[in-house]
C-alpha cells in the first residue's frame, strides 16, 4: 500500500504542475453546471433537485474522462519512463492502482468543485439532499468505471489521441448499451437474458438509479466491479506493451 | 586466468529474446563480480540494451534466467530489483518535475523517508553535480544534466549493482570525464555494468570488456587480452634512414621471436618497418639491441598494443564468419592469447 500512495501522490502533484490541470476543472464545473442550467432547465422546472443536472454527467464524461485518462500509460511508455518505473521495486499492480487512485481523486477534486450549485439549490428551496449526496457518489462511481477502461486503453498505445477517442468510443457503447434504442434492437431477435444482462452492463442504467434516490448495492458492486475488471486488464495491457 | 572465484553478483545464464522473427539476444550467458566493471560493446541493434533490459526485470527473457546476486530475477523480482540501480537508455525522467522532487520520489520508492530521504537525495545530487539545478524542471535542462538526473536515480540507494546503459551519451568531454571517474569512485564495491559505443572508455574504465554482435557474446576478455587478438599486437615498429634500411631489414628479419617483417612507409628519406612478434610476446628489446649491435641509428621504435575501434570492427564486421568465430574467440580470450 506505501508504494500505491508514493505512486498516487506523485501522480496527483504532477497534475498540478502544469496548468492543463486548471484548465480541466474550469470546463468541467464549467460544462457540467452549463448543461444543468440551459440544457436541463434546472430552474424553469420549478423543483428544488439536481436531477438535471447529474442527468448529462454519463454524457459529459464521455468527453472529459478519456481526456484525463489518456495520458496515464501513453506518455509513460513514449517517453520512456515506464523502463524507469517498472525497474524500480515495485509491483506492476501497485503502479497501475497508484495511477488511478491519482486520476480518480483528480476527477473527485473537479466534481467537488461543482458544490456551488448544490447550495444553490439549498437556497431555492428544500432540496433532498440524502438523494443527492448519493448521486454525487454514483457520479464519482462512475467516472472511475470510465477512467479504468480509459486507463487500460492508454496502456495500449502510445498515441495519446488515439487513447482518447478509442476510450471516449467504448464508454460510448458501454452509454448505449442501456438506451432503449439498442435494447429495442435487440429484443427482437435475442433472449430475454441477453436483452438484460445488456442492460445491467450500461452505465446509464445504474447512474439513473443513483440519482432517482435508489442507491442499490447493485449499481455500487457494477461499478466497483468494472473498475477492478478494467485495472486487471490494464496490469496485463502494461505487462504486454511496455517494452515496444 | 588470474581472477579467484568471485562470487557473481549479475549472473545470466543463456538468455534469448525473440521480438517477432528477430532473435535480438540468442544465448548471452555473463558474470559479473563486484569490483568488476564490465565494457559491454557492440554495433547498434546487438542485443545490448534488450539485455540490459532483462538483467534489470523491465523484460522477461524468453529462455535463460538472470540471477541477481542469487536471487532469481524471475521469481522474486522485487527483491532483486532493490539491488539494483538503472539508468535507461536516454535517461528518461519525468519531464514535469524537478531533479529534487523526481529524486524524492525513486528514494520514497527505495524505501526511505523523512530528513533520510532527503540526506540520500542531496548525495546523489551532489556526486552527480546537479546543484544549482536541483529546483528547475526536467524537461528544461540541458541533455547533460538530464543524464546526470538518470545517474543520480541509479546510483541514489547505493545499489550494489550498476546498469547504466550509455552513461556518458551526449556528454560533452568534461561531463564524460566527471562520468568515467564517477564510475571509477564507485567500482571497487559494485558490480558495474556499462554498455558504450566509446572504446577509450573500456580502456579508462572497465576491468573487462564483452563484445556481442547480432544477440551473441564474441569476445570476452580485459581490453589487453582483446588486443591481443590483434596481429600486429607487441609488433615493434622502428624507423631507420633509407641508407640503412636494407641491413636493417636483415636484421629484424633474423631475430628468433620476429615471425615477420613488413614495409610500413618510406617517407623523406626514411623507411618504417614493423616487426611482428610471434606469439604476441614482448620483443622490443631484442629489437633495439640487435639493431644497436649492428649499428644502425634508430629515429624512432615503438610498440603497437593495436587500438580496441580495430578489435571491434575485426570482431563484427566479419558478417558470416561472426557465427563461426564466436566459440573460439573466447577460448582464446580466456587463454590471455598465449598461444594465437
């Protein structure tokens, strides 16, 4: 564990070693509360929630994770220094869970960042505040199921653009695997437990959960479980690839 | 040969690395002691830093093994790996920290904390003359000082072995000098392992130097026993007057231990002959007394010891003998040359 919190935290002070950190966490208070104002008319519903504004998070992290994400391995091994870390006597596991604890708590700093708009609707009017304290979890819950499959992408290629569009392209899919416009398409033809376990594997199936108050050991474990399922692969993804 | 049987500190046994079709090393077994400085020479693209890269655990040998002290590389790699100190080829570091922070960061990863962690932290700067940038960020500096951050990560825990592959890589004369006695300073407790396209350096510094070629070891031996491999090695050059030349010839070619004399030059009004000496032994003086009790006048005499550079390209230039010659150059090599 020293060695995950040595890595973690020389990767969370590199973040603010450059301003590209600054930059992130304006747009994305920015974005985030934008979407909930003109998008999601968080006032003109005349409800004191932070349902419209949680509701675009699936989707704006679609863009913003990958972003964070993929520089994690692809400049390690463009660089040069994975030969570095990966000689030093640490176990590959702790490098890629320090990595990710760091990027994770990035991403948590960004989401605290969004408070304002949670007193705002404190000072509107009588807010459910249980609800949304959950949702704020389920959010951060699922920003890490998106970081680890961005993380293990960035293991596999060195280019980090490439890192970012095929993440931001699997998050997608793992999005549109609950809309009913996919699982429509599949009902059709494929049995029920097919149908299901798609849409138990969306993001937004279990986010929309969490924000409508119901915060279910389920939704905890599905995200949870990525997260570990994507960092497994990732360890193998490293393993593999460092060295080209 | 001299050496007492030394316990290894870097043992390889056989080690092969296939990248695709490519057999970048095929079968390089090496032991290194501590007090040795190995010179690990080669052309570009011979397997040196795919084998350096498996003697520090950054890769997997696909047969062989590498013992680490005697501890097994693949089996306990941590334990292994804290023996050791790297510098990778080009010295990568992190570009966004400073030569303090990125060194606090190894030392907290080498184990040590707290006023420790900077005490070892303000050595290795020192040793390897980072002050003065110690607070600048990496990617700012200079190529030179950017190795020398690489060489303060390796040598920060006082491991008792060196990996460093081309240390003194685009070092102008004076940091490659600061380097080499560096190096030197910290030999006599270490195993040191340094790959280089420099021959000097071997001679500077290395107690012993292997040369490898298209993934093999074709020459192992100090740099003397690797001139001996040369033919015109303890050859005796000598420079007479045009006048004398003819009984001069005579002369060395006379002598019991000359197998040979060629016509090197003949230049105003002068003719250098080289003498070889069978069996690489010493002749100069038989030489200069002969030509002395004959007297003719000598301008100049010299030994050739024969340069490393001529070693090298004699020993990897030869494409399709180079398979062949691999076996028996190491004989020779360890025979100190005696016999050739």
């Amino acid at each position: 564990m020293r060695n995950v919190w040595i890595i973690a935290k020389r990767e969370f002070a590199g973040y603010f070693n450059t301003a590209l950190a600054f930059v992130f966490v304006v747009i994305f208070v920015a974005l985030t509360s934008a979407f909930a104002f003109y998008v999601g008319n968080l006032f003109g519903r005349g409800q004191a929630d932070l349902y419209p504004f949680f509701q675009y998070h699936p989707w704006l992290y679609l863009m913003l994770v990958p972003a964070v994400a993929m520089r994690l391995w692809a400049e390690e091994r463009k660089s040069g220094t994975i030969e570095l870390l990966m000689t030093l006597p640490i176990a590959p596991w702790q490098a890629i869970v320090g990595k990710f604890l760091a990027a994770w708590a990035f991403i948590g700093v960004a989401l605290v960042l969004t408070f304002p708009i949670w007193i705002t609707v404190n000072m509107l009017g009588n807010p459910d505040n249980g609800v949304i304290l959950a949702s704020y979890i389920g959010s951060f819950l699922m920003a890490g199921a998106y970081l680890s499959i961005g993380s293990f992408i960035s293991a596999l290629t060195k280019n980090q653009v490439i890192a970012f569009i095929v993440s931001a392209l699997i998050c997608f899919l793992f999005i549109m695997a609950g809309l009913n416009l996919v699982l429509g398409f599949f009902r059709e033809w494929a049995p029920a437990f097919i149908v299901s376990g798609l849409e138990s594997m969306s993001f937004l199936s279990h986010f929309d959960q969490i924000t409508r108050g119901l915060i279910g050991l389920p939704s905890v474990i599905f995200y949870l479980s990525m997260i570990a399922f994507f960092l497994f692969a990732n360890t193998l993804a490293v393993e593999q690839k460092k060295a080209e | 040969m001299t050496e007492p049987v030394k316990p290894a500190l870097i043992k390889t046994e056989r080690l092969i690395k296939r990248f695709g079709d490519i057999t970048a090393v095929n079968g390089i077994s090496l032991n290194v002691a501590r007090g040795e400085v190995l010179g690990f020479l080669g052309p570009n693209g011979a397997g040196k830093s795919t084998t350096m890269k498996m003697i520090t655990g950054f890769l997997e040998p696909d047969e062989g093994r590498v013992l680490i002290g005697g501890t097994d590389m693949h089996a306990r790699p941590l334990e292994a790996k804290r023996r050791i100190g790297y510098l990778p080829e080009g010295a990568p570091a992190y570009g966004d920290m400073t030569p303090r922070t990125f060194l606090r960061f190894v030392a907290e990863i080498r184990g040590f904390d707290g006023s420790d962690r900077d005490r070892k932290v303000e050595v290795a700067g020192e040793k390897t003359g980072l002050h003065g940038v110690m607070d600048q960020r990496v990617e700012t500096l200079s190529k030179g000082y950017k190795r020398r951050v690489g060489l303060a990560q390796a040598i920060l825990h006082d491991p008792e072995i060196l990996i460093l592959d081309e240390p003194t890589d685009g070092l102008d004369p004076n940091q490659k000098y600061h380097v080499r006695s560096l190096i030197e300073e910290m030999a006599a407790d270490k195993a040191i392992v340094v790959s280089t396209h420099i021959l000097e350096e071997v001679e500077a510094v290395c107690t012993r130097a292997v040369i490898i070629d298209r993934g093999r070891v074709v020459a192992d031996g100090t740099a003397e026993e690797l001139q001996k491999r040369l033919p015109y090695h303890n050859a005796v050059t000598v420079d007479v007057p045009e006048a004398a030349s003819g009984p001069a010839e005579a002369v060395l070619k006379g002598l019991a231990n000359v197998s040979g004399v060629e016509e090197v030059a003949r230049l105003n009004g002068h003719v250098q002959f080289r003498a070889l000496a069978s069996g690489h032994r010493e002749i100069v003086a038989e030489v200069a007394s002969a030509l002395r009790d004959k007297s003719i006048t000598v301008d100049q005499i010299y030994v050739e010891r024969g340069r490393l550079d001529d070693v090298f390209r004699e020993i990897t230039t030869h494409d399709t003998h180079a398979e062949r010659r691999a076996g028996n150059v190491i004989g020779q090599a360890n025979n100190g040359g005696a016999g050739a």
